[in-house]
C-alpha cells in the first residue's frame, strides 16, 4: 500500500475520538509513517503486558554460568553478565537475594570435586533454594568485525533447579518444561561493535542486553518493542 494510500484510509478506521488527532498529524509528519507505525506513533498496539513465564521465589537464588565447552574466550564477560543478571532481577523484584559471586568462587576453591558436581549440589552447598542455571551456547565479542548484523552474540539457554529436591530427579528441574532449556540470545551490529573503545567496553553492553531478556523471563512487562502485524 502506498504512503497516499494509508493517508487516506487511516483516518476513517480511526474513527471518534482519534480522528482529529490523526487528522492533525498526518500534515506534521507529510504522511511518511507506514499504516504500522502511526498506529504505533498514536499509542495503539504498545504496552502490551507480556506474564512473566516463571516466577522465582524470595529465598536465596544462585545465578549459575556454566560454561562447559568454554565458548567464553574473555574472562571478564563471565562476571560482566552475572553482575547485570543480578541487578536486573533485584531491580525488577525478580528475586530478593543473590548468592554473590565471590561465595561460588570461594567454593570452587574449597569444595573438592567442584567441576564435577551438579548445579543443584552446589546450589545447596551455598546456601541457595533455586539456581538459575545459564548454560553458555555461543559467545563472540571481538573487536575485529566478520559480521555485519551479529559482529558480538552471545546464547545461553536458561534454566530453574530446585534446591531442596534431593530424592525425585524429575522435579529437579522447575522450568522450562522443555529439557534443552530456553533459548536467550542478544547480538550488537558491526556499526554498535564499531563505537565502542574495546573488548571490555562490547562485552558489557552484550551481558547487558543478554541480562534484560534473560531477566525479563521472571516479571510481568511491558512488550519491549512494537509488534509488526504479520
């Protein structure tokens, strides 16, 4: 449909009291918005409440980067994104308390057999009721751009433990239903990659971007972005 087309149809399905307000914008703007956007630009179809998929309750919470098959070449990314999962939960009163890093880290130190015990196991060593486990799928964040459209990406697949369940294997494991886990990815362009000054500097804003949808799992929200119709 040409822009013409939507600047003369767009008013009468905006009948009562819309009508003069698209009447008054369509002149401002010349008529460049596609029929979706205007809407969009009005107010219609945004805010959409979205429930959150799982909810965590209030008691200790173990976030868990398990990284297995070292997909995370940069150091600092593994505590980069556990810092943003933290506060993005906190923030959105997803969780109330936080195992800290540095307690998993000193367990890792002192605990014998470590690297070989379930994330469950060391939930419970920690003093924690769930674990959120994070299970690294893919990472790239170089300054070197080879993509265009996804130069730093990072995927994990998300998933909640119970704790405190110790003798049914199968209640273990809270959410999802699905055993693989859900699937979370965040990506910059090479042009978002570009202005940044290094590593460090891309590696944040990806824990940043991967941490808001992870986090955005376990609280009711608003729709993040206006869904085209297909």
């Amino acid at each position: 449909m040409s822009t013409s087309s939507i600047c003369r149809t767009v008013s009468p399905r905006l009948a009562g009291r819309w009508g003069l307000v698209v009447a008054l914008a369509l002149p401002a703007s010349g008529c460049t918005y596609s029929g979706g956007e205007l809407l969009f630009a009005l107010g219609f179809g945004s805010g959409r409440k979205v429930p959150a998929e799982f909810r965590l309750t209030d008691a200790p919470l173990m976030i868990f980067i398990d990284d297995i098959h070292e997909h995370i070449d940069w150091p600092p990314a593994r505590r980069a994104l556990f810092d943003e999962l933290s506060q993005e939960l906190l923030r959105h009163k997803a969780a109330k308390k936080i195992i800290p890093l540095a307690t998993l880290e000193q367990l890792q130190q002192s605990v014998p057999k470590f690297d070989q015990r379930g994330c469950r196991e060391i939930g419970e060593i920690a003093g924690a009721e769930q674990v959120l486990w994070l299970e690294v799928r893919d990472f790239v964040a170089d300054e070197e751009i080879f993509d265009a459209n996804d130069a730093a990406y990072v995927a994990v697949t998300v998933k909640v433990i119970n704790v405190r369940e110790t003798k049914r294997r199968s209640r273990v494991r809270l959410w999802p239903v699905s055993p693989d886990g859900h699937l979370v990815t965040a990506s910059m362009s090479g042009s978002e990659v570009s202005i940044k000054k290094d590593k460090d500097d891309i590696v944040e804003e990806l824990a940043k971007r991967l941490a808001a949808d992870v986090a955005r799992l376990f609280y009711d929200h608003r729709a993040p972005e206006f869904e085209r119709p297909p």
